[in-house]
C-alpha cells in the first residue's frame, strides 16, 4: 500500500467529503428561502413532497457530476467540446455564465436583507464583495478554503433554522402526510403546472453540473467513487432537510401571509419569537445568501472559461477574472435596486430567457458525457441511472417550458404594452404642443 493510499484509509469520513456542501450552499439561497416559506404560509405542509422530488433528481445529477469529475482527467467542458463542438460548448458556457451573473444580484439583496436590521450599513454589501474578491484571488488554494468556508454556513444554517422550527412546534402528523403527494391548500390537483417553478429552486442543474469540477479539485479519482456517491447523498439530505426545515416554519406561524421578499420573513417571526427569533432566522439567511453569493459566482466564473478553453482550475487567472465580474455585476445591479427601489426587470427576464435553453443543454452534456464509453469506460451509466436521470431531463425541459410560457413572454407583453403607453404618451404630448405653436 503506497504512503497516499495509506493516507486516504487514515481519513475519517466527513474528511473524505466537500463537494456536495459546497453544492447543498448554492442551491439554498435566499430564492429557496423565499420559494420555500411562501409555499409553508399558502399550502401549509403539503407540499414537502415536491420537495423530495427536486431533491431526489438533483442527487442523481450532482451524482453524475462527481462521477464524471472523479473517472476523467480532463475538465468537463474540454470533454464536451471533443464530443459536440466548441460552439455549442461556448453557448453552454456562456449561458451559464449569464444565469449566475443575472441572478447574483439576489444574493447580494439577500446580505443586504439580512444586515440591514442589525447595522446602518447600507452599501453593507460592497464591504462583502471586497472579501469575496480577496478571498479569490489572495489564496493559493482557493478549493480548500472555500470547503471550509462552506461546512462553517451547512452547519449555521442548520442550527439557526432548526432552533426557530424547535419554537414553532409544527404538525408532525400534518408533516408525515405532506410527503404524500395531494392537492394543495386552494384545491388545486397535484400535477399543478406552477410546482415546475417550485421544482426550479432546488433542482439547480448548473450548480450539478459544477460538482464535476469541485470533484477534480477534491482530488478525486476512481477510488474514490464511494466517497463521491456518500458526498452527493450527504448533499441532498442537507438540501431537503434546510428545505423543509423553512417550509414547516412557515406553515407552523406564518400560515395565510404573503411574503414578498426574504426580509419579510424575518420581520413576521419578530412578534412570535422575538428579536432572537428574528437574528437566529437573519444568521441562517446570511448564511445561505453570502455562500451562494461566493459559490454562484465561481459557477458563472469557472464555466465560461473552460467552454473558452482559458482555464478551468483555481489556479487560472481567467477563472479567477471571470468569476470577480460576476461578483461585480451582481453587486452593481444590488446596488441599483437598493438605491432606487426599482427590480431590474429587463435583466431579470434575460436571465430567464437563457435558462430555458442553457440549463437544458447543461443537463443533456452531463448525461450524454456520463453515458459514453469512450469517455467513462467501464464506469459509464447504467440503465437505471439513465433512466432517472432522463426523466429529470423531461422534468427540466418542462421547468424550461414553464419559464417560457409564464415568466418570460408575459414579462415581454407587459414591457411591450408599456413601451406602448409611453409612445402614445409622447405622441399626444406632441400633437398637443404642435396645436399650440400653431
């Protein structure tokens, strides 16, 4: 036995696991804790079982990025592009990339939500994007930092939203039947189009497709395929548990409220629980929020290099320089919000737009990747894990419908008949002001 295969044997089992915790702190973010709490306050407990299927189908992808991370030696975009062409490895690549750097401003809303409260900190988030950028670029090894980083927010996360559930003494008769799928609280049947959308905050298909490059940083190989698969597990348990931790919460004391945004949610626990309620729920949401803000970042970053052929190791200067625009976008569109209360819409339904055809084509690399023998050898797919992992792809290809046709083109209706009103605005102004001079 060679002195690294003993060195392996002598680690205990939480320290031969990373990437899926860094996986579980992108995907609970302070969209999740919003989608999630909404959902606890309008359908109560019943709807834990939509939970269980996201969470289900994100493991088989996140298990899929790790294998394909662990057996190969080359990073997944470089794999991608020997198998369908730069071009749509680019567009993979810079879809992405656009998704992370669109979205990153509610991350940084959701620091901002969290510290607000507590401090005059206004611009609270600027402070917060400066460490981040040190951290990127200050330390050698950024994977192992960032582990570290990670465990630290799991574990403060589960702490912080596990005591205010403790306060809020939930149905557990009510949550045992939630995970049985039924109709929700407004009679709706069970397959209501609107759950592909609650299925879209968990199921993170870019976040699963990054796993296979947190593995190569791991340092993972084929022997340690059992590692990774424990990992992605150990993942998707935290997931779920955070998950449906909020939703009981809300359906325990905020039952019949409606919560436009996460500081919302904090300030309806105050009158029950108390300021201590209310900082234990803010230190849970800074938590989610500031880890998905660094994680996100880093996916957008990583992934546009790597379609570009730059780079695709923390050790390249490119992803490094393309994950601090992300950074910087997301802080600048925050920045703009908080200053003049006005969401970026616009940005808001590009964002959109490009996930319903990049979160697709990422999901259909990983699997056809994952599938080919000349790629994983021995390794590759079996019938089961294809089967599943098709029907997530299904499961995306609706979310992406979904998005199309309820998010997207009502947005570009709205913003049409608005451009709309203003011409005619216009119009009339001038007409009357031509009377006028004649």
């Amino acid at each position: 036995m060679t002195e690294e295969q003993t060195t392996t044997v002598k680690l205990h089992w939480w320290q031969r696991i990373g990437p899926g915790l860094v996986t579980a702190c992108v995907v609970i973010g302070p969209g999740s804790i919003l989608t999630s709490s909404n959902l606890g306050a309008k359908d109560g407990y019943s709807m834990i079982w939509v939970v269980l299927v996201s969470v289900f189908f994100m493991l088989v992808y996140t298990s899929l990025g790790a294998k394909l991370g662990a057996v190969t030696n080359e990073s997944t975009c470089t794999l991608l592009a020997q198998k369908v062409g730069r071009p749509l490895t680019v567009l993979v690549g810079c879809g992405v990339f656009f998704i992370s750097a669109a979205y990153q401003f509610g991350n940084n809303l959701g620091v901002h939500s969290a510290i607000e409260n507590y401090t005059d900190l206004k611009y609270g988030i600027v402070f917060f994007n400066a460490i981040s950028i040190a951290f990127l670029f200050g330390f050698k090894n950024l994977y192992k930092l960032i582990e570290r980083l990670m465990s630290v927010f799991v574990g403060l996360m589960l702490a912080s939203f596990a005591i205010n559930l403790f306060f809020a003494k939930p149905d557990l008769v009510e949550m045992a039947q939630g995970v049985i799928p039924t109709p929700g609280a407004d009679g709706k049947s069970i397959l209501n189009i609107s759950l592909l959308g609650l299925v879209g905050t968990t199921f993170v298909i870019t976040a699963a497709f990054y796993q296979s490059y947190l593995s190569r940083f791991k340092g993972w190989t084929v022997r340690d395929l059992k590692d990774a698969r424990i990992d992605s597990r150990i993942s998707a348990g935290i997931m779920a548990l955070i998950t449906i931790m909020i939703m009981a919460t809300a359906a325990a004391v905020l039952r019949g409220q409606d919560l436009k945004g996460v500081g919302d949610v904090g300030n309806a626990l105050k009158p029950l629980f108390g300021d201590k309620g209310q900082i234990l729920f803010c230190i849970g949401l800074f938590s989610a929020a500031y880890s998905s803000f660094i994680v996100n970042s880093m996916i957008g970053g990583f992934i546009l290099s790597d379609s570009l052929g730059l780079g695709s190791t923390p050790q390249d200067k490119s992803t490094r320089i393309l994950t601090a625009v992300v950074l910087l976008t997301g802080m600048f569109v925050a920045l703009y919000v908080i200053e003049s209360g006005i969401k970026p819409v616009a940005a808001i339904v590009a964002a959109q737009a490009v996930t319903v055809v990049a979160a697709p084509l990422a999901a259909g690399g990983l699997l056809l990747l994952t599938s080919s023998k000349k790629v994983m050898g021995e390794y590759r797919n079996g019938v089961v894990m294809n089967i599943f992992a098709s029907i997530g792809f299904v499961l995306l290809l609706g979310m992406a419908w979904y998005i199309a046709t309820e998010k997207v083109m009502p947005q570009i209706q709205k913003m049409r008949a608005d451009v709309t009103v203003v011409q005619q605005v216009e119009y009339h102004a001038l007409a009357s002001t031509s009377i006028l001079i004649d």
